[in-house]
C-alpha cells in the first residue's frame, strides 16, 4: 500500500512540476509583452529595438519552459513506469541558466543605459 501511495504522491508531484514549467513560460510570455511592447509605447524618446529584442528573447524562454515542461513531464512519467528515475538534462540546465543569464544582463544594461 505505501508504494502505491508513494508512486501516487510521486505522479501528483510530476503534475504540479508540469504546471510550474506552464507557469515559468507564461511569465516569460508576460515579461516579453511588457518588455518588448509596453515599455516601449510608454517610454518617452527611447529607441525600441533593445526592449523588442529582449522581448523577443523572453518569449524564446517562455516557449523554451513550455516546451521542455512537456518533455520532462514524459520522461519522468515513463521512468515511473519502468521503476526508475529520469535526472533532469543537464543541457536543458545549463541552456536555461545561460539564457537566463543572458537576458538578466540585457536587462540591467536596458536599464542602465536606457535603451538608448
């Protein structure tokens, strides 16, 4: 009974960390609208294209979290099947660090230097 308890606990768990990868990607989406559209439409006298470009980027992330989700969802789900556990991609990791990173620093230089 506790295993299946556990495997049960353990696929509601692999759920709620499918819905987390949903929600990474949404926020990336709504960081990229207001990054790459709004800022710009209410900013006065600055040079868009560094806010369309890291709204382009956010929105690269946010189908990057959405899409890995799905793919890490399935794998831990067969590892469950078959008895074992599925590590996470250790370049899935490293990309996301790297890209988070990347956009953390265009971000700080955007408001450092104002996009301008």
């Amino acid at each position: 009974m506790e295993d299946v308890d556990a495997t049960r606990r353990t696929r509601l768990a692999n759920e709620r960390t499918f819905l987390a990868w949903w929600r990474s990607g949404l926020t990336a989406f709504a960081v990229a609208i207001g990054a790459g559209k709004l800022v710009p439409a209410v900013a006065d006298d600055v040079d868009a294209w560094p806010y369309e470009l890291l709204g382009a980027g956010f929105a690269f992330l946010g189908v990057a979290f959405v899409g890995y989700g799905w793919v890490r969802q399935r794998a831990v789900e067969r590892a469950l099947a078959a008895g074992s556990y599925a590590p996470p991609s250790g370049l899935a990791v490293a990309l996301f660090t790297v890209g988070g990173v990347v956009l953390g620093l265009g971000v700080l230089l955007v408001v450092v230097f104002g996009g301008d």
